[in-house]
C-alpha cells in the first residue's frame, strides 16, 4: 500500500507546488513589454568649476546595473539626469566569501570600505563593527544623513548606521538608531519602533538623545535645525506613482538641514525598492522606481550644481534581477526585456560622479574604493 501511494502523494506534492514555483518564474526569460506612459524632461546641468570638496552625497539604486539604466533611458525617450555626470567609473560587487553579494555585504563595501560575509550590515568580516562614513563625518565635526524609501532596518540605510552580523536581527538592527551618529535619519519603518517585544519605545529613546521625531514629511518641513529621526510609515513606502516626490523632497529637506554645518556634510540617498522590484520581475513597477530615483539624481544635481562644493557619486551595491534590454523604440519610449533570475547577479556596476572631485572616480576598481575615495576627498580620519 505505501509502495502505490508514496507516488501518488509525490505527485500531489508537486502539483501543488506548481503555482508557487509559477509566481516565483513569471517574467523570467519571458519578453516583457513596457511603454512609458508619461516621459519627463530631462534639462541640461552644468557641473561646478571649483575643486573644492566640502559636502559628499552618495546616491545608491539598490540592484541597479548598466542594464537599468539603459532600459530607463529608453523608455525615456533617450534622456535621463543622471547623464549630466561628467564621470563613469564600474565597480565589482563580489563579497568576502560569496561572488554575488547582497546589500548587506555589498553596502557595507560602500559605507565603510571594508569587505564583509554575506548577509552582514556594518561589520568586517570578523564581526567586528566596521565604521561607516556617516561616523566617520560625525567623528570629523562634519553633519551626517540617510535618506531611503525602505524601511530602516533593511539593508542599506542600516550598513551606514548600524553593526550586526546578520541582517535578519531586524529588530536589533532598529535600535540600534537610537545611538546612531547620523543627524539626520528619513525613511519609513515605524512599526519596529513601538509595540515590540521588549517594550521599548524608540521614539521616546530618540527624543532622549535630542532627536525630534516627525512622522511626516510635512512635519519634518516645519523643522529648521537639530537632529531630526523622521520615520513615515509603517513599512516601505507607498508605490512610486503613489508617493510622488517623496525621495527628492526628503533629501533635499534633509540637506537643508545638514547643510547647517559649516563643515560640511555626508549624506546617502538610497533610491531602495529597484531591488524589490527586479527581485518581482516587474518591469512596470522597476522602471517607475529607476525614473523616481533618477529625478531625485536631477534634483540633488541642481542643488550640487548652484551650491559648488558638493560632490553627487551615482552608484549601486548589486545588480538584481539579471535585466536585459532586448528590443524597443525610442520614438515609442518602449522597451522589451527579460530577467534572467529572481535574485542577484554578479555583475559590475555603474558608478556616475558630478562636483569637485569627480575625476577620481573613472575606472575600474573594487566597491570598497568608493568609501575609500570619498574619505580621502572628505580628509576624514
């Protein structure tokens, strides 16, 4: 009886698994059409002509390759912001002990220059907390910030603020904010702050440490000065076309306060759910969020451009998705694409820079020299 019926519960098994393991492949290696369905202007930003560096914002797009912006620079109609870079550099991603990386390893490359293991945020590859640029900054007198649309405990905004071997360790990885060097913190992610496990309140904590805490954009507009943790939702944030200009305004509310400094400043901007997007294989959505980061690239170039002591580096920590453009129409702003995984792939990256100090970043050379640049330019010791 076993001998007939083992067979038969094998094929069920596997019949029910069918429409899982379909979620999980749609799109991959199948053409996917997309048309932009309202193109924006792109305008002419003419770099600074002085070589002095006195502020440094670092722009990641989370799983973004050459094949991202090739693919948004098409539908597009040909034109995107992030071409007034004056400087193209490519950066190889692979992590201490895995050749395709995640954003904890791969942004803790970026935050610190120091490689670590797979799936760590802000230590070496020993454990040991690796010091990042926002404490870096902090520890020179200069004022510091991260801007996100992820929550904060994700990968990225927490390589800059945070030490914990695993990534997983969310809710560790949240309090940690509380002693974070960072001036000023913006992204979603309240509900890791309240109504936990161990009863802490971390918004309490924080206003303790002197930190206001707005829960809004609008609220954070009426702050001037201070440290300012102000965290918008609950999770992530709401999808591209829903939050409108939601990473352009806090960063630049955020520089407008970091810029109090006469210092200067460091500052990450993450354009965060690329990454979501192309692990989805969602065309439709990648391309909303590649367009929203690369109008945040515009705004941000605006303001380096007036200002003339910023230096803007344009970069990513890992590719996602293994995106390739295989046809489309300028004239139409369409696009065809495939992905070729629902992960990571190993890939280089694209790094852009634009300001004082841009020549230093063409070239190839390991991710880690990216922080490494940006503190010998900052002369941070």
């Amino acid at each position: 009886m076993k001998l007939i019926n083992r067979p038969a519960a094998l094929i069920i098994t596997a019949l029910a698994a069918i429409p899982s393991i379909l979620g999980q492949t749609k799109g991959r290696d199948t053409e996917l059409t997309y048309i932009m369905p309202e193109p924006y202007e792109v305008h002419k930003i003419v770099p600074p002509k002085g070589n002095k560096v006195k502020n440094v914002i670092l722009m990641i797009g989370d799983g973004m390759s050459l094949a991202h912006i090739a693919s948004a620079w098409s539908a597009n109609h040909g034109k995107l912001f992030v071409e007034n870079a004056e400087v193209t550099g490519l950066s190889k991603t692979p992590c201490l002990d895995q050749l395709v990386t995640d954003s904890g390893a791969g942004g803790t490359a970026l935050a610190s220059g120091k490689k670590t293991k797979y799936h760590s945020v802000g230590v070496d590859g020993e454990g040991n907390p690796a010091k990042s640029l926002v404490e870096y900054a902090a520890d020179n007198g200069l004022a510091s910030g991260v801007a996100v649309t992820c929550r904060l405990w994700d990968a990225t905004p927490a390589d800059f603020c945070c030490h914990v071997v695993d990534r997983e360790e969310e809710d560790k990885i949240m309090a940690q904010y509380v002693d974070t060097k960072a001036d000023v913190v913006v992204g979603p992610g309240w509900s890791k702050m309240i109504n936990r496990a161990d009863g802490r309140d971390l918004f309490k904590e924080l206003q303790a440490k002197g930190f206001s805490t707005p829960r809004s954009l609008d609220e954070f507009d009426a702050i001037k000065s201070g440290k300012v943790f102000c965290v918008t939702d609950s999770f992530d944030t709401k999808l591209p076309a829903e939050r409108g200009d939601y990473l352009a305004h806090a960063s630049l509310k955020a520089i407008d306060i970091l810029k109090n400094n006469p210092k200067g400043f460091f500052l990450m901007i993450e354009g965060s759910q690329l990454d979501d997007y192309g692990h989805f294989n969602d065309i439709d959505l990648l391309m909303q969020e590649t367009h929203d980061f690369d109008r945040t690239i515009g705004a941000i170039f605006d303001w380096a451009a007036k200002d003339g002591e910023t230096l803007v580096v344009v970069t990513a920590d890992h590719e996602t998705g293994g995106l390739t453009l295989i046809d489309g129409d300028l004239e139409q702003g369409k696009i065809v694409c495939k992905f070729s995984t629902g992960g990571h792939s190993g890939t280089m990256v694209p790094v852009y820079a634009f300001g004082p100090g841009a020549e230093r970043f063409t070239g190839l050379y390991d991710n880690t020299d990216v922080a490494l640049k940006i503190m010998e330019l900052l002369n941070l010791k």
